[in-house]
C-alpha cells in the first residue's frame, strides 16, 4: 500500500471499485430473491448486504463523478 499512483491509475483502481460493487450488488440482491421463499432470515440478511455494496457503488460514483444527478429508488415517491 506504500506504492505512489498517478491520478489515471487511481481512476482506474475506483471505476474497478465500483464495477465490483455493482455486481456484489446484484448478486446479492438475485441471492435476496431466491432466498425469500425458503429461509426469510437469509433473505433479510442477502438484502442487508445488497444494501451496502449499493451504498459503496453510490460513493465511488459520487468520487468519480461528482456532483451528479441525485440517485432514485425504486418504489419510493418524491414527497414535496
């Protein structure tokens, strides 16, 4: 961890990142839905991890990208 990066090869670390996070994401998420019927406390606990690697991806785009759009959920309504 001692090694000295340019600012490319950061970028390239962070979009890797955020490539993982994504897909921890969804196979998390796919692993939730498999798991509802049969063992709800897997489910609950697959969704929790979906959660975080969501909230990681969120944060290195946000590093990545700042200033962006503002992220939506799915399901939830804009109240003004």
């Amino acid at each position: 961890m001692t090694d000295v990066v340019d600012a490319d090869e950061l970028l390239r670390r962070l979009q890797r990142g955020r490539q993982r996070a994504t897909e921890e994401e969804r196979a998390w998420r796919e692993r939730a839905q498999a798991l509802t019927a049969t063992d709800p406390d897997g489910a609950r606990e697959a969704a929790a991890r979906a959660w975080a690697f969501e909230a990681v991806g969120r944060v290195l785009t946000e590093i990545v990208c700042p200033g962006g759009p503002p992220p939506t959920a799915e399901g939830v309504k804009q109240v003004t």
